[in-house]
C-alpha cells in the first residue's frame, strides 16, 4: 500500500475530468462512531454514490485499520468512481489537500471505532460531522463520546438513525431520547435495515448500482439531500 500523499494521488480525482455541477467550494462530512457496526462505511460509500449520481466529483477517505471502504472499492468492477483511499490519521491533512489540488468536491472521511484520536482528527477537519446510531440501548450510550468529540472540535454534528426497524416505535423513541439527553440535532430521514445495504456492499456497488429504483437508494438519496442542505450544496 503507498505511504506518500503523491503516490495516492492517481486515486484521486482529476480536474480534467470535473463536470460543471461538481465546480463548487470543496466540503468534508465526516463519519465518527465509537461503536462497531453502526454502519458508518455503509453510509459512507452510498453518500458517496449519491454524490456519483449528482455529478459531483468525490473521494471517501478511509482512516479504519480494516479498510473496508477501501475493500469494497477494490472488488468493484467500475473503480473510477467514487476514488477511495486509505490513510493514516496522521496524514489527514496532506490526504485532504491532494484532494483539494485534484478537484474533489465533497470529501467523505470514514473513521475507526474505539478511536478517540482518529475521529477527533476527522471530525476537527469536517464540515458536517455525521454520527449514526442505530435504535438499541448500546448504541445511544455509545453516540455520548462522539457528541464530546463533536464540541472539543467545535463542529456541527447531525445524528441520522441508521439499520432502524421498518416496523415499530424503537425508532421514535430513539430519536426522543437523543432529543432529550444532548439536545442534538436528529435528521428526519432515517436509513431502514434492508437487504439491498448488504447484497450491494457484497457485490463492490452502491445501492445507486445494486437496485437504482428501491427503497434503500431512495433513503440515501434523502440523506444525501439533507446532509447538502447542512454544508451548502445545491443538488
């Protein structure tokens, strides 16, 4: 794996390639979790696909250890798009320059769990820190130390509900209790636990690729779409 900012730099991508709708001031989101399986790479690689889908040149940087985002980009047939890297936390800040240089539009940082380090150097270079919680006991604990690396780095942070069940009220009350306890903001669209998440990942796409009419590429469009409306950019 190359180590030197200029030897990723091929990954990244280039302003030749740039469509008009992409020629818009750069914007990181960046993905914190401290739990496992909240499905942070998950929303970064379809936000990132939803970005695809509206022109805009973008990059996922991978700052977990296990580099699944970087995994999945491997498997894909079509690696193009969206360009995905793997870094070092430490080199976050020459990774998101190169990506300036290069052109991105949006820059999506997927960080480790159990990492205050890593998500505190992600969420210290976003725009938009988005925190997703899944509707269980474990994981509303869990968002606490994320909200506190959100307010050390002075960022806006939204939290989306995320793998919520299609039946029931677990996420209502969910969202009631992030309300009351931090009094964080909870984004009205919420992504539903579905197969399509799980069989596209599987298959190296985006739910844009694996099923471009279903519910789950609707969600993320939605998402998409209110995440924009936080940083500033018209879709």
């Amino acid at each position: 794996m190359p180590t030197l900012v200029q030897d990723r730099k091929s990954a990244l991508p280039h302003e030749g390639k740039l469509s008009s709708a992409s020629q818009v001031r750069m914007k990181t989101i960046s993905i914190i979790s401290q739990k496992g399986g909240a499905g942070k790479t998950t929303l970064a690689i379809n936000l990132a696909g939803a970005a695809v889908e509206q022109g805009l040149s973008v990059i996922i940087i991978d700052l977990d250890p296990q580099t699944s985002a970087k995994k999945w980009h491997d498997d894909r047939e079509h690696k193009e798009t969206p360009a995905v890297i793997s870094a070092h936390a430490e080199r976050l800040p020459e990774i998101l320059k190169a990506a300036a240089d290069n052109g991105a539009a949006l820059r999506i940082i997927d960080t480790a769990p159990h990492s205050e380090t890593n998500a505190l150097d992600a969420a210290t270079a976003a725009d938009l820190v988005l925190i997703p919680c899944r509707a269980s006991s474990f994981d509303l604990k869990a968002i606490t130390t994320s909200i506190k690396l959100t307010k050390i780095a002075q960022k806006p942070a939204v939290i989306v509900i995320n793998g919520a069940q299609p039946r029931g009220s677990l996420a209502n009350q969910a969202e009631q209790g992030i309300t009351e306890k931090y009094g964080m903001p909870v984004l009205d669209t919420r992504i539903t636990q579905r197969m399509a998440f799980v069989h596209s990942v599987t298959e190296g796409k985006t739910v844009f690729e694996y099923e471009p009419g279903g519910a789950a590429a609707a969600e993320i469009k939605a998402l998409f779409a209110a995440t924009c409306q936080h940083v500033g950019i018209t879709t």
